[in-house]
C-alpha cells in the first residue's frame, strides 16, 4: 500500500513540475505624485553624551567620504549629497525604474534615495529635476507585503525586513500628510504602522541574534538600514536600539574577524565571496567602523560603508576597537545566533499570522510547525510563492501528498525534515580559536545531515586567501555558481586547532528523494564532496597518505580525506559521493621547528576510521591535542575530555559573558565597560 501510494506521487510530482515564473509587468506611471515634503529634520537625539568617536573611526570615515564622491554608483551619491557635490542624475533615475515596478531590491534603493533626501535637507544639493523624479516614484512604491499591487520583491528574508521597515518609517517622516498611491495611506500612517515592526525586529536582533548570523553579504543591507535608523528615525527608542545592534555587529567583528577577512562560520555567503577572492561586501563596513581588514579606494558605492561614512549620529564605542586590536592575536570565542524551530513558545513566537516574519527570516516557511501558518497568510495576502518558499506547483505538491499519505501538512513536512527543516537557519553555535597564525571557526555539530541553501559551516584561515574549508553540494544549494556554499550539511565538531567534519544523511521517502533528484538534475549537481583549497594561495602544498598540507608565512594546515581525493583544479579537491569525513589541523613555527617538521608528526599520527550506517566513528592521535574520538551521534572527545558543542550562551569570551535569551549585553576591557540593555533602551558607557 505505501509502495502504490509512493508510485502515485512519484507520477503526481511530475505532473506537477511545470514552473510558473512570474514576470512583473511594468507599473503604468500616473502623473506626477503631489507631495509636500519636509524642510527641515533634526531628531535631537545625542549619541555621543558617554564618549566620543575615536579619532581612528573620524579619520577612516573621511577616507571613505573622499574615495566615494569620486563614484558614479548609486549609494555613492549620498556622498556626494552629504560633501556638497555635484550628484549623478542619470544613476539615481536609472534606480526608480525598480521602485515602479516593485521588484527585488527595491528596498536597497530606497533605502540609498532616502538617504540622499534627508541629507538634501541640509544641502540643498539635489535638483527640482531629480528630487521630483525620486519622490514620485517613492510616492508610489510598496512597503509591506500587506499593501496591494503584483510583485516579483523578497519582503521576507532578515535583511529585506529591516530594509522595508526602515523605508516605510522614513518615508513616512518625510511626507507625514501626503497619501501614498499604492497602500491609500498616509505618511503619518505609514510611521505609525512601521514603528512596532521595527521595534519588533530590533528585539529580536537584541535578544536572539541574527538568523543570516555572521553574512558577510546581508550584514551590509542591515548596516545601512540601522544607520538610517540612527540618523534620520524620530523615535529615541528605535535610535537607541539600532545603534546598540550596530554595536553588537561591530563586536561580531571583532570576535571573527582575522587578518583582511570575516573568517568565521555564516548563516548566508556566497561562492563569489569566499572563491578566488579577497573581498567581503562587509569589508568596507568592518574597516570604518573597527579599523579591521584595510580599505580598498575601488569599494566605494557600497550602501553600509556610504551610510557609516555620511553619518554624524553614530560611531562605535571605543571600547569595541579596542577589543578587535586586543583580541587580534590569541582568542577562543563561543557565540549562540538564533532559536530551534521549538522554541517559538518559550520567546513569545507563535507559528501563525505575523510572528511568521521571524520563522520566514530564518527560511523556514516549510518546516512542521509553520507551514500551515505559512500556506494560509500566502493565501491571506495573495503572496507570490516564489519569494517565500518556490514556485506554486511545490505548495501543490505538498498539499497533495499530504492528502495521499493521510497525513497534516505539518506531519508530512516532518517526514521531509532533511529540506523542510533543512532549509532553516536554526540555532548555530559558532566556536572561533585565533592564534597569530591562523584562525578555526565553525558551527558546532549544525543540523547535521540536512540540506541548505547557503550556509558556510566552517573555515580554517593562515591569511586572507589562504584558507580552506568543505562543502557538499546539492539538493537546494542554487546552481552552479554556488557550489561551495549551502547543500548538505555535516556534523561539524572543533576544539581549537582541530575539527572533525563528517559529512552522511540519512534516507527519504520516495517522493522527497525524487525531488532531490530534479534538483540536482536542474542545477547540474552530482553527489560530491570537495574541499577549498587554493594551492596558489599557499607558499607550499604537499599531498600524502590522504593527507593534504599547506603552509602560508608560519602558519600550516593539515587536511585529512577519509575518501581519495583528486584536485579538480587548482583550487578544489573532490570526493566521489556525498558521504565522507575530514579531519583539519592547524599549527605553527610557534609550535614546530618547521613546516617539514609538522608535516612529519601528522603523518606519524594514527587515524582509525570506521563507516557506520550514518556516520563514522572517529579516532585521531593528533599530535597537539592527544586522542581525539568522535561520530555521528557520540560527544566529541579531545584527550578524555569532553568538548562542549553547545547550547552556548550569547557570548562566552574574555570581554563578554552574556546568557542566552538575555537583553543586556555587558562588555567590558580594562577599565571601560559597554553595556547595550534592550530592556530599559539604554546604552551605557564608561571610559
């Protein structure tokens, strides 16, 4: 019976796979939208009553201001905006286009113009022209997924909602008595209804951390967003919080960071941000602010580095430049972001209606306790489907196997955990060592065995090129431009310089292995598992007994594959199969007479690998930690020792020890002391 009723869904599924794509058709444009903007802003609130801007922070922003008034981007024409420039009107017209026909990323832009706007206020740099053309479309774009009007927008990842919130905040601030075309409101309205939604993703952000934790893409849009925030929102509250999320951003950077590079575990990324490149989009952002990493004169139309250059209102701490320069050699850090699916209750989150917006930040529309919800507000609101969760046939094919298995929505969601759940940016408990020499981060023991979009689980860094980690693709990871990012997750388990990675999952029903198959078959993925490691990037690579060693200045690295390998090219080594398991080692001439010497007592070591059903069970002799055993469901042992995996708290390191769920952050370094209290919306400040 169940046999016949797989057979019956497996032809059902294929009926069901004709893609329905929308394609926006372009808004038809009235005349001119009649508004009557504000003359003048100034919130009046003082950021800077605890301590002042460090001369460092001053200096980089000046830099940045002068390399960005030089750009024809679009961020960059706030620059010119704040510098009393002569601006790019063909650069800002060409970004409305967007804004009329509600595409994706019409927040980015909005969040760019309104920025110009409000810093006109001062200047009176922009043209009747340009300003006309910037507010009509402004006049007539959309805000919320509420609002009518067909859309191809994401409204719903963590990034786009603070960027769409943001938007209709200001906005509002700027034309208080107008009516906005598309929602029939007013700008005093738009204020109104945009307040809790901000507040509401700024206490998440305060007590949860971040679902995208530790993107060094969409820590970019929220930079920008909270500093539009911080300079421009009337409500002290909002201001006080975003510039306290800002703060733990910057301290985010100061615990991960290493050398020129993010070098840390992330809930989203990208292969153009971790392959053959040098570059995060958060580069620039972590420079400024910290004075992290070093300044490239190129980058200079990017939206959170234009924001925190232009911004007179916000400046981190001097305490958190502080900590990045002391923590720059050796640091052992533990980090928890996000909560499990079931611990919606415990925080107050529901499944249903607009709390919905937290599990959808998270990519979980689909998991057991939120698909229900989640078909019924798409059906509420008319949502297009493919900027939630794919296209509609895969809504309908859910809801038909459910009804031929006799199954909830939720209980047939279960049975396809390894996607459904797989796809959600649950809790990452996020272990980073650093030495002078190199750099281990990684999610400990994450959703082992699961599919993902664009999770990076783990890195071992010598410099900002020289860096390693592993991946294996497929399933929902996009297609081939990203082939090193998402796929299917491991069981990743680190101590300082060591980490096991074992890479296994366990089987489907027929239907979810078939669609894992037209993925894979769509995207031109092959089951595979393969391994970063630029040997360019390296001053020597040497390959023995499955071991792969790298050196770079005095660092080395030593990555063993329980599968052969072979180098696909010069930057990537592979493995047949997607079952596998890596053992990483890192030292130094601090540690060994030489790069041969360490070479040698990691071949010496004894490593003993036995497959499992799911799994391996894993014994490693190495030679700095002593015995090292581990498997698919057994505690990670280092010398009899047990390491801890997590849960951990907030943060757990030399400057902060803040408990999980908790709403005051209390950093401290010598005799200064930050604390960021979300409860009462202070933040405090000693020197």
């Amino acid at each position: 019976m169940k046999r016949s009723k797989s057979v019956r869904l497996f032809f059902t599924s294929l009926i069901l796979l004709v893609a329905h794509i929308p394609i926006a058709s372009p808004i038809e444009l009235a005349e001119q939208w009649d508004y009557s903007m504000i003359s003048e802003f100034d919130h009046g609130i003082d950021l800077f009553e605890k301590f002042n801007a460090t001369s460092g922070f001053r200096f980089r922003q000046s830099i940045y201001l002068n390399n960005s008034r030089f750009s024809e981007g679009l961020y960059a024409q706030a620059s010119r905006v704040y510098a009393g420039d002569d601006i790019n009107e063909e650069t800002i017209e060409e970004s409305l286009d967007s804004i009329y026909n509600y595409e994706d990323c019409m927040d980015f832009r909005i969040n760019g113009l309104l920025r110009m706007l409000y810093l006109n206020l001062d200047t009176d740099i922009l043209s009747i022209k340009i300003k006309n053309k910037v507010c009509d479309a402004l006049g007539k774009g959309k805000y919320w997924y509420t609002e009518p009007s067909d859309d191809t927008a994401i409204f719903f990842t963590e990034n786009h909602q603070i960027l769409f919130h943001t938007s209709e905040l200001l906005v509002g601030q700027l034309f208080p008595n107008d009516t906005f075309t598309n929602s029939g409101m007013t700008g005093n309205q738009h204020v109104e209804n945009a307040l809790p939604l901000i507040e509401r993703w700024l206490d998440w952000r305060g007590q949860l951390g971040f679902t995208e934790w530790n993107s060094n893409t969409y820590l970019t849009e929220d930079i920008a967003a909270l500093v539009n925030l911080v300079d421009f929102a009337s409500d002290a509250d909002i201001v006080y919080k975003a510039a306290m999320i800002l703060d733990l951003i910057a301290f985010g950077f100061a615990n991960n960071y290493y050398k020129n590079r993010y070098a840390t575990s992330m809930g989203r990324c990208y292969d153009n941000t971790r392959v053959i490149t040098s570059r995060d989009s958060i580069s620039e952002a972590a420079w400024i602010m910290l004075g992290l990493g070093k300044h490239n004169p190129c980058d200079n139309s990017n939206m959170a580095a234009v924001a925190l250059a232009t911004s007179e209102n916000y400046a981190p701490p001097p305490i958190l430049e502080e900590i990045a320069e002391n923590a720059s050699l050796y640091f052992e850090h533990k980090e928890r972001n996000s909560i499990y699916l079931e611990e919606g209750p415990d925080y107050g989150i529901k499944y249903k209606g607009d709390d919905l917006m937290y599990w959808w930040s998270m990519a979980g529309p689909l998991a057991p306790q939120t698909i229900e919800g989640s078909f019924n507000l798409i059906e509420k609101y008319d949502i297009d489907p493919w900027t939630i969760c794919g296209p509609q046939f895969l809504i309908d094919f859910l809801k038909i196997s459910s009804f031929f298995h006799g199954m909830t929505l939720s209980e047939y969601s279960e049975t396809l955990k390894l996607l459904s759940r797989g796809a959600c940016y649950e809790t990452a408990n996020v272990y980073t060592y650093r030495t002078p020499n190199y750099q281990l981060s990684g999610a400990q023991d994450h959703m082992k065995g699961m599919n993902g979009f664009q999770e990076h689980i783990w890195q071992a860094s010598l410099d900002d090129s020289a860096y390693v980690f592993t991946n294996s693709p497929g399933g929902l990871s996009k297609d081939f431009k990203q082939f090193f990012m998402g796929g299917w997750k491991p069981r990743a388990t680190f101590y300082k310089n060591i980490g096991v990675i074992q890479y296994d999952r366990e089987s489907l029903p027929l239907e979810g292995e078939f669609i894992i198959f037209l993925l894979n078959a769509f995207t031109n993925n092959k089951p595979l598992n393969h391994a970063y490691f630029p040997k360019l990037a390296f001053d020597d690579v040497k390959s023995q007994n499955g071991w792969t060693f790298g050196a770079k200045d005095d660092g080395y690295i030593a990555l063993y594959s329980y599968e052969p390998t072979r180098w696909a090219s010069d930057y990537e080594l592979r493995v047949k199969g997607f079952k596998n398991v890596w053992i990483v080692e890192l030292g130094s001439s601090d540690e060994y007479d030489s790069f041969d010497d360490f070479v040698s007592e990691i071949l010496d070591a004894d490593v003993n690998i036995i497959p499992e059903a799911l799994g391996y069970d894993v014994y490693y002799n190495s030679p700095s930690q002593g015995k090292i055993t581990v498997s698919w469901n057994a505690p990670f042992y280092v010398d009899k020792k047990k390491i801890d995996l997590g849960d951990y708290p907030r943060f757990d390191n030399n400057y902060c020890y803040q408990k999980f769920g908790t709403k005051i952050t209390d950093i401290r370094f010598e005799s200064k002391r930050l604390e960021l209290n979300f409860n009462n919306c202070t933040r405090y400040y000693k020197d």
